[in-house]
C-alpha cells in the first residue's frame, strides 16, 4: 500500500510551470492521514492540503479510490482513520460522475443553474441555448456540461468534479478549460479525470491515488 | 348547455372553494411528483377522511378530525424519514382500513363516509371556502420557501449533506403542508376527486412543460380548465361531484397524450424556444 504524503505531491504539473496559487494561500480543506471507504477502509491513509484558488486533481487507475476520497468530503463515505479539516463556513459543491436524476422532471438549463446559484450569463454564447432547453431534451454531452457548470460556478468555496469530461466532444470540452480559469477566483477545485490533455490544462497539481 | 348555475347565489361559493383547490392541489402535486411521493396525495386524503369519521363518531368537530389524523401522519413519516411512495402505501391502506371499518360498524357515520367518499362540493360552505382561501395563502408563501431546496435535494442530492445542512425541515413543512392541503380538499370534493387534483394536472404538466415554471402553469390551467367542465357538467346534469371531477381528469390526461403523440415534433420545438 502506497501512502501519499504532502511532500510527494507538492510540484506542479508541467516542470517550470508557474503555481497559480500564492503559497500563503488560506487551507481550504487538509486530509490528514485519511483512510475512507463505505464498509471498510478502501483508500489511504492520504494526506493532503487544498489551498483556496487551487485545482488539485486526482489521478489513479480504476477502483483505486477516487471516488471515495471526493465522497469523504462530501460526507457521503466514511473516514475510518485521520481526519478531513475543513472550516464550517466552507461550503462545497458536488457533481458526481452518474448523470443528473432528471428522470422526466420539466426542468430548463437555467432553472438547473439557478438552484446552485451560478450565473447562467457566464455560459459562453454557443451554450446559450441550452439555457432555455427542457434537460431531457438535451444530449448525454450538453446536459454533462451544464451538471458541471453549475457545480463549477456556483458560489462555493469547494468544487468537487468526478469525471466532468465524460461524454463532452472537444469543443465542450475547450469551453469547460476556460471555465476554470473563471471558476478557481475563489474557489478551490478537487477533481477526477482520466482525460490526461484536460487534467494538465486546467491542474495546479497532480496527486496520484493507488489501490490499497 | 347555459353557465348561469355556476353563478346561483346557491353554488357560488362551492364553486369558488373547489375553483382555489383545483388552483392549488396540482402546484402541490408538482412537488410530490418531483419526490415521487404522488401517493402521498391518496395516502393523506385517506387519512383525513378516517379522521372525519372519526371525529364523526365522537361528536368532534369534522374538519379537525381530518386535519389532526392526516398532519400526525405527516409528522410520524418525516420523523421516520422515510422518502418515497411506500410509506404512504402503507398509510393508504391503514387509512381505508380504519374508513371501512367504521362505516360498517357506525351506522351514524354512514351519510358523511359518502359524502367524503363521493364528493359532494355542492354542500360545502363559507368556512370551507375561507380555510380553502387561508390555506391558498400560507401555501403560496411556504411554496416560496421550499421550491428550491425541494428542487436541489432532488436534482443534486448531496448538496445539503455536504455543507452540513440538515432538510429535514423542509420536508416537515412540505408534508404539513400536503396534509392540510389534503385534508381540507377531502372535507369539500371527497377523496378521489382531491386524488385526482393532484395526479393527473402534473402528470400532463410533466410530459408537455419545458421548465419548471411553464409546467406549474400548465398543471394549474389543466386543472382550472378540468374543474370548471365538471363542475357544470354535474351541475346541470345532477350527478355527484366527485365521479363526474375523476372521470373529467381521465378524458383531460387522454386527450394531453393524443396531443403529446400527435405534435410530439411541435413540442419539441416549441420546448426549445421557451414556448411551453
């Protein structure tokens, strides 16, 4: 079992890239020594600082744990050993990487970004017209997009993002890389990808997460 | 056929009572189905209508009796906090069990089981109508304050236990709510006809709406539009209030499928302009 530990993870991405993040930044939330899972420790122990404007991704194979970290956060798994530091004041949104429960629900793309609270004019004019679309008439793609745009720009402190490329073409997915760019004034990001081109345009850091 | 029964000093104000139920039970209804709890609309107005027997029974005031069964009911399930339609399946059947059972064995209780259970909106009167008017307005308000949370726990459901929110509050105000809702639509139309209200206008609602907004005014028009048919179709052809309200909801959800089928494209297209 590997442990991943702050020091091992505190480069950037690309070498001679420059860190986004001032290191004086304030924690946003620190995993200390977390190990998580449902029934019985699945990931870690794992522990980790996200500073406020940053974007930190995890990356790992399958089954490795991914999920279940972005989960621990969000207090849908549990943390058997260590502990996840977080202010009360932080407030946090979560997409996950099953598509929206819309099942028949006449719900419009604004409506979806109204209940999160993020601005529907900060779509880019070619997503424009899904503002006023009934989600179930949208593509397994647009209706994507809107899920993370809503959690990206939403006013949070935290954005947790599970696999928020699944199912975007390219030109969706060039607008979601602008879209951190307007989302990490503020907010920290902690996402999962496996879309390598996506996680190094848009990543402060990288941390790998392997399978107990 | 001539309008002018409705605007008989005689079947004014019923009319003007079951006009604010069909107002506001399928806005209510959006909301249940948005939850899949639209059994709740059946499981309460069985309950209220075992409680006014109840009441019945022991010379209590009727409308009380209706009231308390049903919001206890709605206490008890957020207080187990149990989501979903099997709750109140169970509540339902307890509830015509308990009906059944005392029609069979009080002979007193007998006039006002039909009533309850076919719909006579004909003999409901100004206190019907202004607790109907009372309850349009707390409901409006309350409505207010719990559409976006209802939504949000719905569309994104781990939102409030990420931010350590509990929205728990929310459903007990939302199941108070249905339960007096119901409670007062089962004293004035009966309990299928309040069944209806709620069921049918949302589920026509659902399948043409393209937002959130445009479908609660589908669900009200459907609902206006229904209730004022019935409600002179019974008039002038002497028929109870209740069957003649159910079976107009029937012919509203067919003829909303037929248009469904037969403009499917137009819907869409009208969707994608914010027409409908």
């Amino acid at each position: 079992m590997d442990a991943i530990a702050e020091e091992a993870i505190r480069d950037p991405v690309a070498p001679g890239r420059t860190r986004a993040v001032p290191p004086d930044a304030p924690v946003c939330v620190e995993f200390r020594d977390v190990e998580a899972g449902y029934d019985r420790p699945v990931v870690g122990p794992m522990s980790l600082r996200i500073h406020a404007g940053e974007i930190i991704t995890l990356w790992g194979a399958n089954g490795a744990g991914k999920t279940t970290l972005l989960n621990a956060v969000g207090g849908a798994a549990r943390v058997f050993r260590g502990s996840i530091e977080r202010s009360a004041s932080v407030r946090i949104s979560h997409q996950h990487q099953n598509p929206l429960p819309i099942r028949g629900i006449p719900l419009s793309g604004r409506e979806l970004l109204a209940l999160t609270g993020a601005d529907p004019d900060s779509l880019p004019p070619v997503l424009a017209p899904l503002m006023r679309r009934r989600l179930s008439d949208l593509s397994g793609g647009q209706l994507q997009l809107l899920q993370v745009w809503a959690c990206l720009l939403a006013p949070v402190d935290l954005v947790l993002l599970d696999e928020p490329t699944n199912n975007v073409d390219q030109a969706g997915v060039a607008h979601l890389v602008t879209a951190f760019q307007t989302a990490r004034k503020g907010r920290a990001v902690l996402l999962i990808s496996h879309d390598r081109r996506f996680v190094e345009a848009v990543s402060d850091r990288i941390v790998e997460v392997v399978r107990r | 056929m001539s309008w002018d029964a409705i605007f008989d000093p005689l079947f004014f104000t019923p009319f003007l009572t079951g006009l604010l139920f069909s107002l506001v039970l399928p806005v209510l209804g959006m909301y249940l189905r948005l939850r899949e709890e639209w059994l709740a609309a059946l499981s309460f107005a069985q309950l209220a209508a075992a409680g006014s027997l109840a009441a019945a029974i022991l010379e209590a005031p009727v409308l009380a009796g209706g009231l308390i069964v049903s919001g206890a009911a709605a206490a008890v399930k957020t207080w187990i906090s149990r989501s979903g339609n099997n709750g109140y399946a169970l509540l339902m059947i307890a509830g015509w069990g308990a009906s059944i059972l005392m029609l069979s064995n009080v002979p007193a209780a007998d006039h006002l089981g039909h009533a309850l259970f076919d719909g006579q909106l004909y003999f409901t009167g100004k206190e019907h109508l202004a607790s109907m008017a009372v309850f349009l307005v707390v409901a409006a308000g309350a409505l207010r304050w719990l559409s976006r949370p209802l939504l949000l726990e719905r569309i994104f459901p781990d939102f409030f236990r990420a931010n350590g929110r509990s929205p728990t509050r929310y459903h007990l105000a939302f199941d108070v709510l249905i339960a007096t809702g119901l409670a007062l639509a089962t004293a004035a139309i009966g309990v299928m006809a309040s069944f209806a209200l709620v069921f049918v206008p949302t589920m026509i609602a659902y399948q043409l709406g393209g937002s959130w907004k445009r479908s609660m005014v589908i669900a009200a028009a459907a609902s206006v539009v229904t209730y004022v048919v019935a409600f002179e179709v019974a008039l002038v052809y002497d028929q109870p209030f209740g069957p003649v309200m159910v079976l107009a909801m029937g012919l509203a959800a067919a003829l909303a499928w037929a248009v469904q089928r037969l403009f499917r494209p137009r819907i869409a297209r009208d969707r994608s302009r914010g027409l409908t």
